[in-house]
C-alpha cells in the first residue's frame, strides 16, 4: 500500500519474468537519453511533495539525480532489469536469519519504499534499527538526514 502504481507494475512483471519489464525500462530510458531535464521533470510528478520541492529548490540535487539516471542507462536497460528482478522475487534468505546491526531509514512520505515496508523490515531484522522521519520522501531523506546515517556508523558498538 502507498507505492507508487507504476512500480507496483514494473516489479509485479520483473517477478513473473525480468524480461517483461523490459517496455517499461525502455521508455524511461528513451526519456532520459533524449532530454534528462523534461524526463525528470515528467518523473517528479510521481515523487512525493518532500522530493518534488528538493528538486525544485536544489539546481544541484536536480542535476546530479537526472544524471545519476542518465547514467543508469548508458549501457542499455540490462541492469535495470536485473535490479528490479532483484527487488520483486525472494532472495533465497530470511530477513530473520541477519545477525547484524542494520540501520533502516524511512521517510514516512516516501512512495518508493512504503512506510509499511521500512517498518516490515526493520521489525523483521534482530537488529533492525529504524529511523523513521515522517515529513522526508524517498530523495528528501538521503540529502536532509545524510548526517544521521553518518552519525550511526560513527557509534562505537557495544
């Protein structure tokens, strides 16, 4: 619940087979090879308020975000692909079954990654450390509370 419709799509085809989300891939793809700045602007209507106004306000967050995307598709769709069949099927371990520390971070806007889901995980990791930030989105998070996740790996452990 509370992701975006058009990953709901993308993942639900990558999990019955990576090659089916392929059209999707290849769209956005032709969108950011031709012209980053309209692809990102088209893209920023789906964001969250918190990442469409990060965008708006920061020249430097919208130009490194629009080439970090460009970038992704320099060699073609394959990695892409890969990375949402990845996300979309089982891995083969329990989230239970991590017996290390990890961090989770949250934005309780985001619509990439779900509120629901952040805290699925963290619940569901022995260790699971969740900060939870309910007015960041899924951009917002990583640029306003970067210190944060800093400062965590910074903490002497027990």
């Amino acid at each position: 619940a509370g992701q975006l419709p058009a990953l709901k799509v993308l993942f639900g085809l990558a999990r019955a087979h990576p090659l089916l989300a392929s059209p999707m891939l290849l769209a956005d793809a032709w969108l950011f090879r031709r012209n980053p700045a309209e692809a990102l602007a088209s893209l920023a209507s789906l964001l969250a308020e918190p990442d469409r106004r990060l965008l708006e306000a920061d020249a430097s967050a919208r130009e490194r975000f629009a080439a970090s995307l460009v970038e992704a598709y320099r060699q073609g769709i394959g990695g892409a692909r890969t990375e949402a069949a990845v996300i979309a099927r089982p891995r083969g371990f329990r989230l239970e079954d991590i017996a290390i520390p990890v961090h989770v971070y949250q934005g309780g806007l985001d619509r990439h990654v779900p509120p629901a889901m952040g805290r699925h995980i963290a619940q569901a990791l022995p260790q699971g450390r969740l900060r939870y930030y309910p007015d960041e989105g899924h951009l917002s998070i990583v640029v306003n509370r970067f210190a944060d996740c800093l400062g965590d790996f910074q903490e002497t452990p027990p």
